[in-house]
C-alpha cells in the first residue's frame, strides 16, 4: 500500500470537480472541528478514495479533503451532553453520528452527523469501501474472467464455424436423397404393369417364391454373421478397441490435471492473493505472481478443453478428436512462461518460506482435505509435465490409428506441434537457467564479473585446482595448473565457461575474490599444453 500520496493545487481541483460530478456519495454532513468542538454543516462529495468537503453545494473550490486509504468507519452514539430536556438538545439527540478513524499516525479522527439514519448508513458503507486496493484487486479478478470470456467466445467462433460447414455438407446430402428418391419413384412407376401380372400368378409359384425368400434371409443373416464375427476377432477390430481405451485415460488424466489446478488455484493461489491485501501481509503480490506466474489462466484453459472431451465421450463410439486439438494448439504458448519461470518460482516460494508467518499459513493451506496431504511445490510441477504427456498419449493414439482414417494427418499435425512447442521450451529453460547460473556465480564474487552478464556465455563446470608457482623460461613466465607435487602451491577456485577461464581465491570467511593478475583467462587466447612429465 502506497504509505504517501502528493497532490498540487491542480490534481487537487480536478478530483473536486469529478466528485462533485460523479461522486460515491454527496451530500450535507455536520462535520465538527477539532479546534472549537463545534458542528458546522459542509456539503462532502466522496470520489474513490479521497473525501471532500465544500462551503455550499454550489461552491466551486473545496474547502478541504480527506485520504481515506487504510482508514476505518464506524457508527458512535450520540455525545453524553445532548441528553438535556431542551428543545435543541432533543434535536440533537435525534442526529446520527459516525467517526472516520485514520490509519496515519498523529491525524485526529474526524467526527461527522446526519439527519437520517438510512443516509447516515449509506455514508459509513461507501467509506467503507473507498480503497484503491480493493479496486485494483476487483479489477486484476475481472481482467482474468475477462480473458475467460475472450477464450471461451474465440471457441464458439470456431464451433460455430465448423458446425456451418456441417449444415452446408448436410444440405447436399438432402439433394442427393432427393434425386435418389425421385430415381426410385421413377423406377416403381416402371414396375407397376410387371406387379400386376404377379398378382395373377399360381399360389404353388407364389409359396416357392416365399420359401426362396426366407432361403436367401437365412443365409444373409448367416453370412453377415460369420463377417461379424471375423471383424471382432481381426487386428482392426483389436485396435480400435483400445484406440477407445486410450481416449478413455486420457479423458481421465484431464479430469485429474483440472482437478490438480483447481486445487492450485483455489487453495493457494486466492487465499494467498487475499492475504497479500491484509493489513499485516505475510508475502507481497509481486512474490504471489512471482510463484504462480499464469497458472489461472492455465486452469481455464484446460477446463475448456475437458468439457469438449466429455461432450465427445457422450458421442460414443464416434470419437473425432482433431479438431479439439486444433483449437488447443494455439493457446498451449501460455505453457511457454510458466515452463521457462517454473525454477524461479520455486526459488521465491522457498526464500517466502524463510518467513515464519508465511510457513504457518502455507502449511495450514496444505493441510486442507482437498491437497491430499500434498505440498505446494508438487502442484506447481504437474504443468510441467502435461505438454510430454500430451505427446505420448498421441504417439499411442497414432500407433492404434490405421494410416486411411480420417483423424491420422490431423493428430500427426498436433503431434508435430506439440514436440516443436516442447523443444522450444526445453531450450528456454536451458537459456534461463544458464543465465541464472553465471549470475549466481557473479554475485559470490566480490568484485564481480562483467564477463559473466554476456548471454552467450554458457557455464561449464567449476571445481578447485592448485596453482603452480610461476616458472622462469628465458625471459617468459608460465602459470601452471594442475600440478600436485610441488610443496610451494596454491587452491585456486576455478570456473570453467565457452569463452573464459576464472580464477579465484577464497578468503578466509568464504568469500571469493578474482586474482589481479591472470584472474579472467580468454580461451580464444589461451593454449593447453599438457605435460606428460610431472617433474
């Protein structure tokens, strides 16, 4: 919460005329001074957070405002001195009375009345409520269902495109039909005269000709049978099935993972959003975005996409999957984030946890029934592995997908995808965490490394070697490292990157220091001799 806010003459002119204009709340309040502890009425206009007060209804300047962030409203009842006989004191016992508490220290309360009880309320509930963070948290809610909405009318484009499509492929099939039916007509029509002479025909004809007709059913119905049979036994027959069974898991797995995300979602990443805002907050927003990076927009996604894969279950034993993918491909580069932030993120959730009070909550949140006694740091993993575990599940689809179905080139296209958008991720990772490395490694050093802040410079190894004394041949001197027989040598620290060698000393409370001479060695300089005689 911000602790001071500075205003000029004009932002301060500008936000009257708003609150005069749009205002909360506005009208006449009794106000009482704290020099005179006496009541004067004054027309206030409340605007977000900030309350003011003018002479008269028509005045244009203020004549004063109040901050209201952080501060508490309550109902007072009215002054001991106002219960008298007298006629005013009577009226004055009829007023109702609020006091404004402030949360900055050494600012008086400031102490108002009404006429009306309803009014009276109306004012401590609208104060109640002007807080610049409560906005700010209410708008950050309706921004995500915002982004919901946006997903869910870009789905309905696209069924309603295809479903377009589907009319328009039905409509010729009802053309055909009606040609074939005008064909047939036209056919009956043809065969009435040869109908009519069947019907003069011998009743012995007429019993052999039914006797033939059950013959021929009988040996359909046998024949049909035996091609039953022979496909339920075939290989075809042995794939499809547990084709289906693999789309039966992993309708399952998706209603496990967006279960795992509710849970992620609702269990941690609210309440401790919530707790954020708190008067006393045990970790700040930043740190909340920090560790759940998108994981909410993640959960929504993948809502969306169970509820097309139960209504394709309900369509069961025609099972076209394609398309669903189609539409989840273009939204899986969310994954992208939290895949290359997912280390930090653990990182900052264990530096929060250094905080007691943070400890004690997080543990109070893991204790709840739904986590299953799992901690916060395994539901953040399990987005981590859902991109590979749709790869797999299409690689076994694929494997049970004859080559002329009509799904095979769309679910090899969403394969092919999805191991493009894995590999991508992969390297990110590999980048970020390099970065993070030889940035580690430039903040143990205590005059640092400049060398290190090049992102092409890509970390090794690192382990300690022992310096031989310089050695004089001729007029040059050679630095040695890796000798171990010699009695005079020194442990150096040694970090090994593509394009330089660093060597360090560690002092005696640990720290490490670059040596001033031959500290940063270039490689592209540099040639290894090694020598086979160690004397």
């Amino acid at each position: 919460m911000q602790k001071s806010v500075r205003y000029n003459e004009g932002h301060a002119l500008y936000l009257a005329l708003l609150a005069r204009k749009e205002g909360t709340k506005r009208g006449y309040l009794s106000k009482k001074t704290a020099e005179t502890n006496r009541w004067h009425e004054k027309w206030f206009a409340l605007y977000q957070n900030v309350l003011f007060y003018f002479e008269g209804e028509q005045s244009a300047r203020p004549a004063g405002m109040y901050m209201l962030e952080g501060c508490n409203c309550e109902r007072v009842p009215a002054p001991k001195g106002c219960a008298a006989g007298s006629a005013k004191d009577a009226a004055l016992e009829k007023q109702h009375y609020f006091t404004v508490l402030f949360g900055h220290e050494g600012q008086k309360p400031l102490e108002l009345r009404c006429e009306d009880e309803v009014d009276g309320d109306e004012w401590v509930e609208a104060i109640h409520q002007a807080s610049y963070s409560d906005i700010l948290i209410e708008r950050e809610v309706l921004m995500q269902k915002y982004i919901h909405l946006v997903q869910i009318v870009e789905t309905e484009k696209i069924a309603a495109n295809q479903l377009r499509h589907q009319l328009e492929d039905q409509d010729t099939e009802i053309e055909r039909l009606k040609s074939e039916i005008i064909a047939l007509n036209k056919t009956k029509e043809r065969m009435r005269p040869y109908q009519g002479n069947q019907e003069d025909e011998d009743p012995d004809i007429k019993k052999i000709k039914k006797v033939q007709s059950f013959m021929r059913g009988w040996l359909c119905r046998r024949k049909w049978k035996t091609i039953v049979q022979d496909y339920i036994c075939s290989p075809h027959a042995e794939s499809m099935r547990k084709r289906n069974q693999i789309v039966f898991n992993m309708v399952e797995a998706e209603s496990e993972y967006v279960h795992q995300l509710y849970v992620l979602v609702n269990c941690f990443l609210r309440p401790l959003r919530m707790a954020a805002s708190s008067k006393k907050p045990p970790i700040s927003h930043d740190d909340v975005s920090s560790i759940f990076l998108n994981s909410e927009t993640i959960m929504f996604l993948h809502e969306i996409f169970h509820q097309g894969l139960k209504a394709r279950i309900a369509n069961w034993p025609t099972l076209i999957l394609a398309d669903l993918f189609d539409i989840l491909l273009p939204m899986l580069n969310i994954y992208q984030e939290f895949v290359r932030n997912h280390q930090y993120s653990l990182q900052v959730l264990a530096n929060c946890k250094q905080n007691r009070d943070f400890d004690k909550l997080l543990k109070q949140y893991e204790a709840n029934p739904a986590c299953e006694g799992r901690m916060l740091e395994t539901f953040l993993t399990y987005p981590m592995f859902q991109i590979p575990r749709y790869i797999i599940t299409l690689h076994e689809l694929l494997a049970h997908t004859p080559h002329e179905h009509v799904e095979r080139k769309s679910l090899e296209f969403a394969k092919s995808k999805l191991e493009e958008l894995s590999r991508v991720m992969h390297d990110e990772v590999s980048d970020t965490e390099n970065i993070r490395k030889n940035l580690a490694i430039e903040r143990t050093i205590v005059e640092g490394c400049d060398i290190l802040l090049d992102t092409s410079q890509t970390f090794i190894r690192q382990g300690s070697l022992i310096q031989v004394p310089s050695v004089e041949r001729g007029k040059l001197s050679k630095v040695r490292l890796g000798s171990l027989s010699l009695k005079k040598e020194g442990e150096r620290q040694c970090f090994l990157f593509t394009k330089h060698f660093l060597i360090c000393t560690r002092s005696s409370g640990g720290k490490l220091h670059l040596l001033k001479t031959g500290g940063v060695l270039s490689l592209i300089e540099c040639t290894l001799i090694e020598e086979t005689d160690a004397s």
